[in-house]
C-alpha cells in the first residue's frame, strides 16, 4: 500500500504582510499621508506597532512621503478648485500632515498670488454669466463663491467689486 503525500500547505500571509498589502492597495488608488494609512489599520484592527513597522518601511523606500504628498495636494487643488492658503491648509490638517509641513507646502503661496487666484475665479464666473439681474444678487453670489474656497470676506469683496465694475465697463464698450 503507497502511502500519499498530503497537499503541501498553503500559508496564509502573515499580519505584516497582509497590512503592507492593504497599504499597497489604497496608494495605488491615490497617495496618502502617514495618517490616513495608519487610520485605515487601525479600522481593521492591526495594532500599532506592526502598523508603525509597515508605514516605517513604506516610508524609507519613498512610498509615503507627506511633504510630497503636501506639495502635489497643495498644486492641485489651488490649480483646479481655486483653494486659498487656509482653505489647503485646514484640507491638509485633516489629512493629518504635520504643521511644519504645511507651512513648507504653502510657502509659495503669497498675499499677492492669492489674490490674483481670486480675480481669475471671478473672472472666470463672470465671462460665463450674462450679468442680468441686479448687483447686489451677482456680488452675493461671487463672494459667496470665493468665500467656499477659503478667501476672506474682505479681499473677497474688494475683488469681486473691482472685477465686476471692469466686467460691465468692459461689455459697455
């Protein structure tokens, strides 16, 4: 009588092996910050030592980098949502990046560049609206616009007056 082998086994990943995996997954979606990927080990119960030793070694080959991440966060959102300093700043702080990181993410950004960000936005809102109406609904509604992307009230006002007495002087003529 032959005697058979029994199937070999199959291991099952190790906990490091499935948290790194987990962590591979979610930045291929998008890149991360130390924060968020830890808050998604936490929620599957991994505990912190072994979440700290995945995200250290995720770190030291450049996979989680939070002032990379801070830095394209920063360029994009100001390029494509037209976000002001403290409307990056605060989106930044909930995605956990440092604070000292922040600073260094938007130190490109100064008072003068923030407001040229504001003119182009009303500019833009403005050469797609036919202006009908009364002022006081139009300018309402563009610093109220402005106001969702984190501008003060008063550089909000003063832009959106000023690009509006331009917008009508400019379909006078």
């Amino acid at each position: 009588m032959t005697t058979s082998c029994p199937p070999p086994s199959i291991s099952e990943p190790s906990r490091e092996e499935q948290a790194r995996a987990l962590c591979l997954r979610l930045l291929t979606a998008r890149s991360r910050t130390r924060a968020e990927l830890l808050a998604q080990l936490t929620k599957r119960g991994y505990p912190d030592t072994l979440s700290a030793q995945v995200l250290d070694r995720l770190t030291a080959v450049g996979l989680v980098d939070d002032a990379d991440f801070a830095q394209q966060w920063v360029q994009s959102r100001r390029a494509k949502a037209g976000k002001s300093r403290r409307a990056l700043a605060a989106e930044l702080h909930t995605k956990g990046v440092d604070r000292d990181v922040i600073t260094e993410a938007l130190g490109g950004i100064d008072a003068a560049a923030e407001r040229m960000r504001a003119e182009e936005l009303v500019r833009a809102k403005l050469r797609r609206d036919t202006l009908s109406g009364d002022d006081v609904r139009i300018t309402r509604r563009l610093v109220g616009m402005l106001a969702r992307r984190g501008y003060s009230q008063n550089l909000a006002c003063e832009v959106v007056l000023a690009e509006l007495s331009a917008e009508r002087e400019r379909r006078r003529v």
